[in-house]
C-alpha cells in the first residue's frame, strides 16, 4: 500500500476527508504524516485526534527555501513516502521536493483550472458570473495551479445562488471529489 504525507496549512477538511476515507476502506493507503508550515493551523488538532504524526515545519526557521524543502524530504525519506498529497498547503513547491517526487505530488483546487488558479478561486469565479465552476485534481509543478490536470468536476451556479451556497457546494465536492481520484491514481501506481 502506498505511503503518503499531507500537506496543510490550515483548516484540513480535506486532510480529514481522506483520513476518513482511509478508515472507511475507501482509499487504499497509509496516511504516514501530516507536514504543516503552521503552528497554529487547525489540521493539527485534526491529525492529533487520528494519530498521525504531525511535523510542523516552519519556513522562517531555515535559511532558504532549499534548506527547509530538504527538512522535509528527510521526514518524507524516514517515513519512505510514496506521495505527496497538498489539501490547502499555501506554498509553491520548490525543486526540492519537486525533483525527487516527479509525478507523485498531488494537488486540489476549488475552480476549473485553468480558470481562476491562486487564492480566493470560488470568490473570484463567483464574482465573474460564470455559469459553471468546479474543482481540479492536477499534478503539481513550479507553477501556481498549472500541472498536468488528472481530474476535474464542474457544478453549475444557479440564478441567484448566494456564494455561501456555491463554497458549501465546492468544498462537499472536494470530500468527495479527492478520495475517489486518489484511490484510483494509488491502485494504478502501487508503492
Ligand atoms: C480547499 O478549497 C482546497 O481546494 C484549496 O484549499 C482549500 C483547503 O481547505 N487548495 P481545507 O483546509 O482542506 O479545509
């Protein structure tokens, strides 16, 4: 079965649907840890109460970005990691890591990429008026939101929906959304 580290940076409801999912046999893989670039972030206490390993990495605590990627790479290397999975990590991943998980660093994004990547993409589509919007599932790069797309799936705004609705819509999607598309990339690239 395949190892694999979460990346969060703070509220983890993805970080808890795949751990729920994994308890529920749905998602074939071992949830080795939880890497968190916050001390105050909420994924904590979720990792805590699941007893997953969290290592809070702080980035301000290391000389550059190279010395604090390979902090980590050496937690991935002890848990023998297979894939990186980000739920609302706010980084760029830099070379360091991007180097040696060619391919199995895994990313969820609440727009249909290539619209609205960045911050504040259910907002920001919302604002445009557009009928439909979605959430990605793609491979990561040095880019913001731009890897090779692995799984996307589309809602549609209603008339006159508030956006309170569509981000509920969203984020129900994303639970649902992850797990399944994790499983089936995991099953098809065995550890
Ligand atoms: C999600 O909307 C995800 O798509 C984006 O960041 C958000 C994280 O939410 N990358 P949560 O911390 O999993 O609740």
């Amino acid at each position: 079965m395949n190892n694999i580290a979460i990346f969060a940076s703070g509220n983890g409801s993805n970080f808890q649907a795949i751990v729920d999912s994994v308890k529920a046999g749905k998602l074939q893989a071992n949830v080795s840890c939880l890497i968190c670039d916050k001390s105050q972030a909420k994924v904590i206490d979720r990792a805590k109460k699941s007893d997953i390993p969290v290592y809070v990495v702080t980035p301000t605590a290391y000389d550059s970005k190279h010395d604090y990627e390979q902090a980590i790479l050496k937690i991935l290397k002890d848990y023998h990691i297979d894939f990186l999975v980000l739920a609302g990590y706010m980084r760029l991943v830099g070379d360091t890591l991007l180097n040696p998980y060619s391919h199995r660093i895994i990313n969820i994004h609440p727009s249909l990429l290539p619209e609205f990547p960045g911050l504040h993409a259910i907002e920001k589509a919302y604002e445009a008026g557009v009928h439909k919007t979605g959430v990605t599932i793609h491979y990561v790069d040095n880019g913001i939101d731009t890897g090779p797309i692995i799984s996307q799936e589309a809602i549609t705004i209603n008339k006159d929906e508030p956006l309170e609705s569509v981000e509920e819509r969203i984020y129900r999607l994303e639970h649902q959304l992850y797990p399944e598309v994790l499983n089936k990339l995991f099953s098809s690239k065995e550890g």
